[in-house]
C-alpha cells in the first residue's frame, strides 16, 4: 500500500493543452503522419492513428482538406523566407555570390525528410497547393535570377523572361533539389558535399546560359572567372 503511494505521489501531472495548443498539435502530428504514410485514409482512420476521437479532430479541423491545408502552410509557406526576395534583387553584389547564399540557405531549410516526402506526396496526389508552390518557385526564384543574369550581363530586361531562359533556371534548380531526393529520399550515397554541389551547378548554369543568350563578360568579371569562350549576340 505504502509503494502505491509513492507511486502516485510521483506520477506526473498532464498538462492541459490550450485550444492553440491542441491545433497545433494536431498540425504537428499530423505532419509526421503524412510524411511517412501519405494523405490516404479518411478521417476515422486519421483521427486513430493521431490517436484522437473522430468528433474531437472535427472540432478543430471540419475537414481532412483543411488540415491539409493547415499542413502545408507550416512546412512551406511559413518556411519561406522573404529575406530571400531581397538578396536575389541585391544588386550591389555579384549575382553568383548572391546565388550561391541562397541555394546554400534554401537548401538548408527544405533539406529534410519531413519536407521532401510531403512535396512528393502532395504532387503524387496532384493537390493545388503543391502546383502553387511550383508557381511560386518559378516567378519569384527562377525569374528573379533571369533576370538578374540578363541585368550583370548587361543584356536588355525582358519581362517575362523566354521560355528557353525560364527552362535553364529549371535545370539548375531541379539539379540541386535532386541532391536532396537522392539523399533524403532515396538515401543513396552522395558524391560531394552541398556547398560543392551548388557551386558548381552555379559555374554551369552561368556558362550555359552565357553562351546560349548573350555575352557573360561582366558576370565573368563579376567572381573573377577567366572569360575566354564567351558568346555575344
């Protein structure tokens, strides 16, 4: 009786969640939930493995969409970071210099398993939020550095960028996030590491668009590099 007691004297208290709290909770798990095991099941099934009552995940969340939702928002949208807009617009300093210090941060933010398996998922299952993102990606990364390669290069502003200039910024940028698939996905061996990696897929993507659209002489100029081999147009 007396190791009864003692027990119960010691057994932890639990603590009451706020209503924000349980919210994001729920967010939170749900996430660890969604990426390892995708967005299949209803909302019975959910509410088990969350290990909730079904009406009492339907109090925060009416819909298994909405939670979705709420999913999204916190891995991507909340993720991103404006700060990122003003270093590719800084055009007091190099455009390579400016690249290489965002896909070095960027990377380290979607980096993860969490927020890789998610993206995949959500593109599997084709849901519009993961075709914003891509959206996104295009018009406020890959024209952004279109356009700040034609304005070091000193070739006239185009708006919106060709499509052709558009695709070579998608090379780049689906280069370096394979990187990240191959090592947080399909946890194969990587050959370099990511400093590396983003280097030089930033000396290839300079030099192939440089011959492709025009000259590169003031990029080149711009990190030092030789500038033999540069085309004009």
């Amino acid at each position: 009786m007396k190791k009864m007691k003692q027990a119960e004297a010691v057994e932890p208290k639990r603590t009451r969640l706020s209503p924000d709290q349980r919210r994001q909770d729920f967010i939170r798990k749900a996430t660890e939930l969604f990426s390892e095991e995708g967005f299949d099941g209803g909302t019975r099934e959910l509410a088990r493995k969350l290990g909730v009552t079904q009406p009492l995940l339907y109090r925060y969340f009416p819909s298994k969409e909405e939670l979705i939702r709420e999913v999204y928002r916190t891995v991507y949208i909340d993720r991103w970071k404006d700060s990122w807009d003003d270093l590719l617009a800084d055009r007091s300093r190099p455009i390579r210099v400016r690249l290489e210090e965002f896909y070095r941060d960027y990377t380290n933010t979607i980096f993860t398993r969490e927020w890789m398996r998610i993206y995949l998922f959500s593109g599997l299952k084709g849901f519009d939020l993961n075709r914003w993102y891509v959206g996104m990606i295009q018009d406020r990364i890959l024209a952004r550095i279109v356009e700040e390669y034609r304005h070091e290069a000193g070739l006239p502003a185009q708006s919106p960028p060709a499509p052709a200039e558009l695709e070579l910024a998608w090379v780049l940028h689906s280069g370096i996030f394979y990187y990240g698939i191959r090592k947080y996905i399909y946890e194969s061996p990587v050959l370099e590491d990511k400093e590396r990696v983003i280097a030089n897929a930033l000396d290839v993507f300079l030099e192939g668009i440089s011959r492709v659209f025009g000259t590169a002489v003031k990029v080149r100029a711009a990190y030092g590099r030789p500038t033999a081999g540069a085309v004009s147009r």
